[in-house]
C-alpha cells in the first residue's frame, strides 16, 4: 500500500492520510525503530554521550511523528473508527515503550555513560538529557527482576487501554445527551446570540426548536443565564454524572482499576505511591510539599470562599426567595450578582471579542513582546476545512513555526482547549527544524446573523492556550524530548497563566476589543469593571481548584486496594472544601479526564503552582510595563525557549532574579484583604 504516513513528510499530510493507513504505518514504524534501538545496542564503540544518549532522543522519530498526528485527531477529529485503531495501537505502543526502558543492553549503555557523566564536560542541555534518559529507565523498571518485567508491560498494556476507554465514554456521554426545547418560555433569561445559537444547533440536526447540550459552549450559557430552575438542574445532574449510570458508559469501574493499577506499578518500582513515583520529577517533589502548598492556599481561601458563599446565598433569597442554594444555580446567581455588584454582563462584553479580532490582538501582544508576525497561508494541508494556518516569523524574517489553530466545538471532538503539536524542535546536522503547534478550542460558531463573539472567559482561555504555544514555537534547543512544553508538569502551566493576565490590561485590550458592527473601542469603563471584577468570588473558584487538587491526591496518593465505592471516596475527598450540598446522583471522578485520561495524575494541584509562578512573573512585567521588551527577552530567552533543558527554578530565577513569592497570587486574588 501506498502510505502517506511512511514517506518522509515535513507538514502533515492530512488530505491524502485514510483511515486505514494508520494500523499498517504504526507496524512498520515500530519495526524501523526498533532496528534503530538495536543499532544503538550493537555499536562496537564504547558507550558515549553521542553515540547512546543523544542517538537515542533521535531514534524513532518516524514513529513520533504518526503518533502526533493519529492521537492529535483521536481528540480533535475522531469517529468509531479511529477509537478502534486506538484501541488496537495503545497497547502496541505501550509494549514498544516498555521494549526500551526494559533494553537490558540499552540501559548498560546509558547506566555506562551516566557513571562517567563527571568526566564528560557535558552542556546543561547535554547533562538533563542524560540524567532523564537514565532515570526513564530506572523509573520504568529497568533494574527489575524479569517477572517483575512482565508484570510492569501488562499494567502498563492495561492502563494504556483503560484511560482511552475512560475517554471515549466521557465524550459519548457528552454527545448522547440533548435537551430539545420547543417551548421558547424554557429559554427565557438566555441572551439573543444564545438562543440564536441554540436553535442553528438544533436545526443542524434537523431538529425544530432549541437544542442544548453538554458543550461547554452550550452549557455554561444555559447554566448562567436560563431562568428555569428544573432545567438548569437537568443540565447540571447530566453534566455532573457522565459516566456514573451504571450502564455500558459507567467510569467507576475504570477509575478504581487505573487507581489501583497505578498504584501497583508504583510498588514494584519501589516507590510508596503513584503521587511520589510522579512527583519526583516535579518542582513540588513530594506528596507531603502538595498537600502542605494545597493546605496554604485552603486556609487562605476557605474563609473567603464561605463569606462569598453567604453572599450568594443571601443574595439568591432576596432575589428569587430560594433558601439552599444548589450547584445549578452558582453560575445562575453569581452572574446575576455580578451584574448587581459591576454592571458588568458577559453580554455587554461579548460584542467587542469577535474571535477574528480576538485572535488578531493575541498575534499583536505576541508581536510587541516577541517580535512575531503570523501570516494567515492556505495552502497547508489540514484535517478540517475549520482549521487556520499560519506560518510564524520574528522581526528578523526567519521562519519560527507553523501554528493549526481550531476553534469550534463538532461531534468528534472533545470538549475543553488544548495546545498539542505535530512536530517538535530540535537541532539536527546544524539544522534548526522549526515547530509546528496547534491551538484546539471550543467556541460558539458564527450564525447566519452574528460572527462567532467570545466571552471573556473564552477570550482568557484562548490567550490562555495561545501562551502553551508560544511555548513550543519559540522552542530553541537540541534534543526533541527537552524542547518546547516538555517541562516539568508543574511548570508547563507558567507560559500559558502569565498570559491571561494581558486580557484584563488597557494597553493589550486598545489593541483588539472593537465592537464588531460598530468598530468602536471597548469604553475604559468597561475595562475597569473587568479589572475589578477579575477577583469577584475568588476564594469560590480558588476552593474549588484546591478541591480537584485535594481529590486527585486523595486517588494517588495513598493505598487504593481498600476503595470500592467511588462515590463514597469522592465525598470524603471533597469534605474539607464543600460548600454547596451533595447531590448523590453525581460524581466528578467518572468524568475527571484530566487525572484519568490525560497527563495530570498526582498533578492537578500544578495549576494553582504555576499561578504562584504567572503572578510573580506578571508582578515583574507591570513594575516595568507590559510590553517591556527587554523583560519579554528575558522571559523568552529563560522560559519560552529551553523547554525542558535545566531545572525549572534555576530557569525561573534566571528570569526573575528570585524565587516566586506566593504573595502576588494572593495580593491579586483579593484573598489576603478578604481574609
């Protein structure tokens, strides 16, 4: 078969990749690079940094660049089809990984030079590539016994396998589920352009009325604005109980094994837990650090948190006599009392962020801090006619990266925002080879009457997911597994917070925030509002990010064998930051895709970490302007450009001189005057 995904290829070949070429292309790139790896093994030169280390980050790059492409479109671009392949593939590619790290020869080649790393007068770059090409193997069981082996290839087979089965029942939950209104009352208190969207989605399905679903873009409108009480709480009972119906979606059963899987693994590496296998290679290092940074903040927060609290509730008693205020009406109240305390309503601000003009002012802060330029082209090949191309070049004229950017919620595509890539950085034969780095969203679409107009929130989320990608275009070292967003877990989130904070700046917003049928420049009041409101219910939202910290801990960081009630063990997680009432029918662990299918395991509390990092970082930024381009330099040249090249601290202090002081976090949430 002629295989696309065999030739050599700089850009993705999307048009001319069939469905049926994956499985084929996997096979054959596996044998390829085990015949690399076997090079490398049987080279009768002595173990060097050359011709091991660094030979080995570039092996199996064929291989990368597949698996970049199919699992890129198993969340972006997926159908019944792909899911099968990635059922069949994991599990091939998780046996390929453990026939590395379980390389006896290898290991004794690496373990060679890793013991004479002293005498080799290595780079920075150099050392942190071999010291991680080391412990990848000790963490991963290259100093077992063979039965020990075995076992570790069949969990990780299995866990491989699970995690893809967590998420493809989340998202057939959040496609299943639709709430056809054909009763224009059921809507009141939605906006126009919400309603307007709600019936172009339902005739898309050939449908007559409204359709709500779990799409974020859906949802969160519904939940803020819609009056009924009875149908935003069964928006939020089927939002909050995916995969929890004890049906052939139902998660429980997975969470438990994947828990208690990780756990195992962890055992026979050694370690006492998956929280302190994977913290050890974290800024935090040690479950202990977590929880003691998650407990600072909760007694910070907490009595924030519960003054907020009463507010709301004596608020939603005053206004609709409601007297306990349930999860289904936060989003309801809080809106209505932020409209109250600011004037301000996301509907007010909607028409001044037409996504064009939303995405045009975050090249532009990109341009005045980094010196890029993004030139919409069309003739990269794509996966969807939705997608827009760029090509990315500095003030010089040098080519920087392709940037995908896809922004629109469809059936095959999973909800939330993401930057992913499909090609690394990396230095090869002096030949700089350029990123190319996709932005993913889901915003509401354009209608036949109005452009596609983001909420703030959306406008945060996409400056948000652009600071992840700048991350990996302005990527500049060697080796590909150090390059762009391979960091340490808690710091890859720095990038992509510190660049929010320019949503809410005068000088950024002057840039972008044009009504869309008027033209004229969002008023400075407004921006003022925004700047005040930012930290309105900020120990709410701070609580409820320590509360997903606190539950992914409680999975982790502990012996598992014992749980066989998720939901009971959820509620005890949750106990110490609940403020609203339980309801039994839902269950946040079914459904938490970031701890059980993506990469966040023992490592949700990283957000909340790196806002400690983005206030710090920002702090330094307004002492000396927000577009200060020497700053920026020193934030590209630090940060944005080593990847995962050096100790992230070391990088951060480079940066900023110091170590990051929590201070600004809670100076800017409001938190140390509220408490």
């Amino acid at each position: 078969m002629n295989n696309p995904l065999l030739e050599p290829f700089d850009q993705a070949p999307f048009s001319k990749i069939k469905n049926e070429h994956f499985k084929p292309a996997f096979l054959q790139a596996i044998e390829d690079a085990k015949k690399e790896i076997d090079a490398i093994v049987d080279n009768p030169e002595p173990p060097s940094f050359e011709n091991t280390v660094a030979a080995l980050d570039f092996a199996g790059q064929q291989l990368d660049r597949i698996s970049s492409v199919f699992f890129n479109l198993n969340s972006a671009e997926t159908n019944e089809e792909i899911q099968k392949i990635a059922q069949e593939v994991s599990p091939l590619l998780s046996e390929f990984s453990n026939d590395i790290t379980l390389n006896q020869g290898l290991f004794q080649r690496i373990k060679t030079v890793y013991e004479q790393r002293d005498s080799l007068e290595l780079d920075p770059e150099q050392n942190t590539l071999l010291e991680k090409k080391y412990k990848s193997f000790s963490r991963n069981g290259a100093n077992l016994n063979d039965t020990d082996k075995k076992r570790l290839r069949e969990i990780d087979a299995e866990l491989a396998k699970l995690k893809l089965i967590f998420g493809e029942n989340v998202l057939a939950e959040t496609n299943k589920y639709e709430m056809l209104l054909t009763n224009e009352e059921d809507l009141k208190g939605l906006p126009e352009g919400e309603k307007e969207a709600a019936a172009h989605l339902a005739e898309s399905k050939g449908k007559k009325g409204w359709l709500i679903t779990l799409d974020y873009p859906s949802y969160i409108p519904f939940m803020k604005y819609a009056e009924n009480r009875e149908l935003r709480k069964e928006l939020s009972m089927a939002f909050g109980s995916k995969g929890f119906h004890n049906d052939a979606l139902d998660n429980q059963e997975n969470v438990l094994k994947i828990v208690n899987l990780r756990h195992e693994r962890a055992n026979l590496l050694g370690y006492p837990t998956h929280a302190h296998f994977v913290l050890e290679e974290r800024m935090a290092e040690t479950p202990d650090k977590v929880l003691d940074f998650l407990n600072e903040l909760l007694e910070k927060a907490k009595p924030a948190a519960e003054l907020e609290f009463a507010e709301l509730e004596a608020f939603a008693k005053e206004l609709d006599n409601i007297d306990t205020l349930q999860k289904w009406d936060s989003a309801y109240y809080s809106e209505k009392l932020k409209q109250k305390l600011f004037n301000l309503d996301d509907e007010k601000l909607k028409p001044y962020f037409k996504l064009e003009n939303v995405i045009d002012g975050v090249f532009k802060v990109a341009e005045k801090l980094f010196g890029l330029s993004f030139k919409e082209v069309f003739t990269i090949d794509k996966y969807h006619e939705e997608v827009k191309t760029y090509e990315v070049y500095d003030d010089a004229g040098n080519f920087i990266s392709l940037f995908y950017a896809d922004f629109h919620p469809r059936p095959g595509k999973r909800g939330g925002a993401w930057m992913t890539s499909f090609k690394p950085q990396f230095t090869l034969n002096g030949i700089n080879s350029r990123p190319h780095i996709s932005n993913v969203c889901n915003f509401t679409r354009s209608t036949s009457k109005k452009p596609s107009l983001l909420t703030f929130n959306e406008v945060t989320t996409l400056f948000h997911e652009f600071g992840h990608g700048l991350h990996g275009m302005l990527a500049n070292t060697t080796y590909p597994s150090l390059s762009g967003t391979s960091v340490y877990w808690d710091f890859v989130e720095l990038p992509s917070q510190v660049m929010e904070n320019w949503c809410y700046e005068k000088e950024a917003l002057e840039l972008f925030a044009f009504h869309y049928e008027t033209g004229e420049l969002i008023p400075m009041e407004l921006v003022e509002k925004i700047k005040e409101s930012s930290n309105f219910q900020e120990g709410m939202a701070t609580l409820r990010q320590l509360s997903f910290g606190f539950l992914d801990m409680a999975w982790h960081g502990k012996d598992p064998s014992s749980i066989n009630n998720v939901k009971a063990f959820e509620d005890q997680a949750f106990k110490g930051t609940r403020l609203f009432p339980e309801t039994p029918e839902t269950c946040m662990s079914t459904s938490f895709s970031h701890i059980f299918q993506g990469g966040y395991s023992s490592g949700y509390y990283s957000y909340k970490w790196a806002e400690v990092l983005d206030a710090d970082a920002f702090a330094y930024f307004k002492q000396n302007g927000i577009f200060n381009r020497e700053i920026a330099e020193k934030f590209k040249e630090n940060v944005l450009s080593k990847g995962g090249t050096e100790n992230p601290m070391d990088l951060y202090k480079r940066f900023r001189g110091a170590e990051p002081n929590i201070d600004a976090l809670l100076e800017r949430a409001g938190l140390i005057a509220k408490t």
